[in-house]
C-alpha cells in the first residue's frame, strides 16, 4: 500500500526547502548561523540539519513571542478571580 502524502500546510515541521526559503541558505550551518542570529529556537536532525516547528515558525513571523504565548498558556488559571461582591 503506497503512503498517502500528507499536504505541506498539514506537516507539523518545516521542509528542507521552506527552511532555506526563510534562512536564504540551503547549507545546514548557514541555516543554523541565521537561526541563531535571528534568536529562533530549532532541533537538530540525527544528520546535523536544523528543524523548525511550523506553528513556531508562524509565530515568529508574524513577529509574536512563542516563549510569552506559552507561558501565558501555561499559568494556572485560579491565579486571578473576579470578585463580584461589590457588584450592586
């Protein structure tokens, strides 16, 4: 049975060449040189090649903090609490 092929916008990680698209290099140490300059968190591959989440990829290019967004999701909830008692 042939694998189905899952459609780019689906893949939960950036292709080699939407990486390169991004860095503007192809090398994978050039790749990396620019994520680091650019302060872009990334994984590296078993073959030295970084990897980029897309919905991080996303966030930074829409210029939003991936980091405050998680934090933000990760507070507890009860830390604030609407008080309603002086409400007439």
């Amino acid at each position: 049975m042939a694998e189905e092929e899952i459609p780019q916008h689906l893949m939960e990680l950036l292709t080699e060449a939407e990486l390169a698209s991004i860095t503007g290099y192809r090398r994978p140490r050039e790749q990396q040189r620019w994520l680091d300059a650019e302060r872009w968190r990334y994984a590296l591959s078993g073959a030295g090649r970084p990897i980029v989440g897309r919905f991080y990829a996303r966030l930074k290019l829409a210029g939003l903090n991936p980091g405050l967004l998680l934090a933000a999701a990760e507070r507890p909830h009860d830390e604030w609490q609407m008080d309603l008692g002086k409400v007439k």
